[in-house]
C-alpha cells in the first residue's frame, strides 16, 4: 500500500507531461478544373506560384507512380512542351 502511495506523484507528474496531438486539416482539395483555360498553351504559361505545391509535370517520356493522390494536380503536356491534360490524382 505504500508503494502505491510513494508511486502517485510519479503517475500525476507522468500523466500531466501528455501532449495533446492537434487535429489534422483536411487535404485542400485539386484545383485542376481551375486550371483547364492552360490546356493547349504552352507550360511555361502556368505561374509557378499560382500551382498548388503538390503537383507534378508529366511529359510524354517521364516516369511517374501510379499511385492515387486525391489532392495532387497533374499537368501533362506533349514534346513540344504544349498542355494536354490538366487533371486529378
């Protein structure tokens, strides 16, 4: 019984350090159908800071994942560097 009293501060010192994680945001959503006037215009047209930061530039040899990023803008263009697709994912 004792133990367990000389033990109590520790537990209240412990339990008052806990850290409260913050609520996530929720990802902004894709704003490529904001974007669609760029299709058929050169790339160098897009204002890089008017892209959201998560996008990527796919040109007709690039690599890419095939992974699904809901919020991620894609901006495809052809060899002459022209936009022909703006899109989701």
């Amino acid at each position: 019984m004792t133990r367990f009293i000389c033990l109590l501060p520790a537990l209240a010192t412990l339990a008052a350090c806990q850290v409260e994680t913050p609520a996530t945001e929720p990802p902004e959503a894709c704003p490529a159908a904001d974007f669609q006037s760029f299709v058929g215009q050169p790339v160098s047209a897009l204002d890089p800071d008017a892209v959201p930061p998560l996008h990527r530039v796919i040109g007709p040899d690039t690599a890419v994942t095939m992974d699904y990023v809901e919020e991620r803008m894609n901006i495809e263009h052809d060899a002459t560097r022209i936009v022909t697709r703006i899109y989701c994912g």
